[in-house]
C-alpha cells in the first residue's frame, strides 16, 4: 500500500476508534464506575488512560513531525515515497485485548483527577491534532523520522506509524470495556 492509501486508512481508522471511544462517554454511571471481578479499572478509569496515553504518544508524534517536516529539506522524500511499503500486518497484534503482555509506565495510569467531561474532551482535542499532523505531512514527510517503538517489538516506526498506533490502543481498550458492561449487568 502506498503511503497516500496509508494515510487515507490512518484517517479512516482514528474517526472510528474515536468515534466508537466517544460513544462511552454516554454510558450510565454504575457501568462507568463498575469494578470487574478481576479487579481491573473502570470504565471511567479506561478512558483516562486512553488520554494518558494518547497525551505522551502525542508528544512523540509531535517531535517526529517537526523532525520530518525538517528532514524534508535535506532528505529526498521522493524516494522514501517509492520505496515505502505500510506492514499493516505487524500492527494487527495492538488492537487485540490481551494478545501480548503490555506493561504501561505508571504515569499512564488513571488516577482520577480528571472529572469525565474532561476526559471526553481532552480526547477529542487528542483526535483533532493527529489530524492537524496528518493533514501537516498530507505530502509523505512522515516517512522522514523513525522513532523507537518496544511494545510488541514494533522497532522503529515512522510518524504515520505513531499515529496509527495510537489509533489502535485506543480500540484496543473497547473490548476491555465491553467486557466491563456486560459483567456489570
């Protein structure tokens, strides 16, 4: 896939896993503050730590398109372009609740500081940027910076890469979620 289609499927995939998100908010209060037996987090507790997350990942992918963006000055974008394939299939693993061990760092954990309205808007704020970066590098200079990325051994990724990623953790947390609600009934 081209990096162009890529972007388009980036697009595509933010609107419906923040759109999906968002619907959460509307939840009723006693499936919001449901504890499940296993004694994970809340609904309302999920959704602050797609925030967290979604709050450092954004200041990486706020770096790497400043850096991209710089790098097209002095790097020949036009080949990267050709020689650039999307390994959609390396990503598929992120998405899928409990698939792999996946230990967050403390700060991307919820503490309950932010009331839900807060949460629900700072996430739609969080969607709105990747696409402003999006729209930023419309032309392939995400492709011009690779950062690291350990969880599941992804390795260097690109910006667009980031941004996806983002995208998926955040649906990763849906099933989470829905196994909360029907526990709760």
């Amino acid at each position: 896939m081209d990096i162009f289609r890529c972007i388009q499927e980036i697009k595509i995939h933010l609107q419906l896993s923040f759109d999906k998100v968002d619907r959460w908010f509307d939840k009723d209060k006693k499936t919001l503050a449901y504890q499940p037996s296993n004694g994970g987090w809340t609904v309302q507790q999920i959704l602050e730590h797609i925030y967290l997350t979604n709050f450092y990942l954004l200041i990486l992918i706020e770096k790497g398109s400043k850096k991209a963006l710089r790098n097209n000055l002095r790097l020949d974008l036009d080949s990267e372009i050709k020689k650039y394939s999307f390994a959609k299939e390396k990503f598929e693993k992120i998405e899928e609740y409990g698939a792999f061990e996946w230990i967050r760092p403390e700060h991307m954990e919820p503490k309950g500081d932010l009331a839900l309205h807060e949460i629900r808007s700072l996430i739609s704020m969080q969607y709105k940027q990747c696409l402003i970066y999006l729209d930023r590098m419309k032309n392939g200079e995400g492709l011009l910076c690779k950062t690291m990325m350990t969880v599941n051994e992804l390795g260097k990724i690109n910006v667009y890469e980031y941004i996806y990623f983002l995208s998926l953790h955040a649906s990763r947390h849906l099933a989470q979620m829905e196994k909360n609600e029907k526990e709760a009934i």
